[in-house]
C-alpha cells in the first residue's frame, strides 16, 4: 500500500525524535555516542557550566528534586540534593580546628567547617560574625563529650541587632547562644534581611538543629 510523502515524512520525524531523546550529544564528535548515556558532552577546550545561584536563590526552589545540581555563588560550591539536604560536592575551602576550652571566630565571607576533634571533657565556643554574607553557611561538629557553645559577637550601642535563631524553636532571645551536645553537629546560614530593615535588625544567624 502506497504511503503519502506526509505520511512518511512524519513517520521519520517521529522516529527521529524517538531516537535523539536517547542518544542525544553536544560538542565534540557528534556521531561517536556513548550507547549508556541518555546525555553526552565532549570537549577538550570548554567545560559544563551549571545554574549559578545563591543560597537563597537556591533555597527557593521548592521541591527540589533529588539529584538536582546547582553552583552556590555563596558558599562558592557545587552542590547536589540527595532527596533530604543539599550536599557539597566539593570539600569547603577551609577546616579548622576549634581550640580546646578556646575560642575561634568563624568567617563573614566564606564557608567553613569547625571540629573539636575528639575532644574530651572541653567547652568550646565558635563566635559567628557580625558581618557576613547573605546565605553564608558553616558548618560545626562536636566529637568529643564536652559541648560546643555558638554565640553572637557584643554588639556596639546603635548598631541594627543581628539576631540567632534555632530552627527546632528553642527560645535564643533571653539567652543569644546554642549549644551543640556530645555527637552531635549543626549547619548555621546568615539571612541578611536588607537595606529597609537594616535600621533595627540587620539580619538573622539560623541554625539547622
């Protein structure tokens, strides 16, 4: 049976679509495919740019699906949701040491992470800064069996107030600091609330409790 030249035009075209949402490749070598790969890229002179976005930006894509892949111009890192949090790719430009029974400052301007390092018996406490960037996170671990206490830097008298607060609700008012308990570890990320409310809360410390 004759087919008409529409017909089989659409036919191909169809089989065609068919057959490039499986084998689909950008960049080098265009005809070599890699027979497992749903999405090729080749190059020897260009690399893969992914979404670049804030913390916050980031933040407000809700759901995210897992496996979902961002660049965080925050913290400066890629990063992957696994289905429950997002995940560094890559490790966080600086690991420090929390002093034993000291005191460490953390950044304003990028991410860190603190330990004590299997410390026994110690109180330390991580002060987190009074300036930092919007969306900045650090992270703080608490391997010993003495505590981790975060606290606020001693605010000058007429400076807009940077406030703490704990995601599970603990009250941090009376009390602007938290403590981390043996074995256990908190993510904390600074939201600056801008230009219009800078005159009397110039942003918030929240920790992932």
């Amino acid at each position: 049976m004759k087919q008409s030249l529409p017909t089989i035009a659409l036919i191909f075209l169809i089989g065609f679509a068919g057959h490039s949402q499986i084998t689909q490749k950008i960049g080098n070598n265009p005809t070599t495919l890699n027979p497992y790969a749903v999405l090729e890229v080749e190059s020897t002179t260009k690399g893969f740019l992914p979404p670049r976005m804030t913390t916050l930006q980031r933040d407000a894509i809700t759901p995210p699906p897992a496996g979902l892949t961002v660049y965080n111009t925050t913290t400066n890192t890629l990063q992957i949701y696994n289905g429950a949090a997002w995940l560094d790719c890559n490790l966080p430009k600086e690991y420090l040491e929390i002093p034993t029974n000291g005191t460490i400052t953390a950044s304003g301007t990028k991410s860190q992470t603190f330990s004590n390092v299997y410390c026994n018996n110690c109180n330390a406490t991580v002060l987190l800064p009074y300036n930092a960037a919007n969306g900045l996170e650090h992270t703080i671990y608490n391997y010993g069996d003495g505590t981790i206490t975060i606290k606020m830097p001693t605010q000058k008298t007429g400076d807009p107030n940077v406030g703490l607060s704990a995601r599970s609700g603990k009250d941090l008012i009376t009390t602007p600091q938290f403590t981390i308990q043996p074995n256990r570890f908190v993510k904390v990320e600074f939201a600056n609330f801008g230009i219009n409310s800078a005159k009397y809360l110039k942003g918030v410390w929240l920790i992932y409790d």
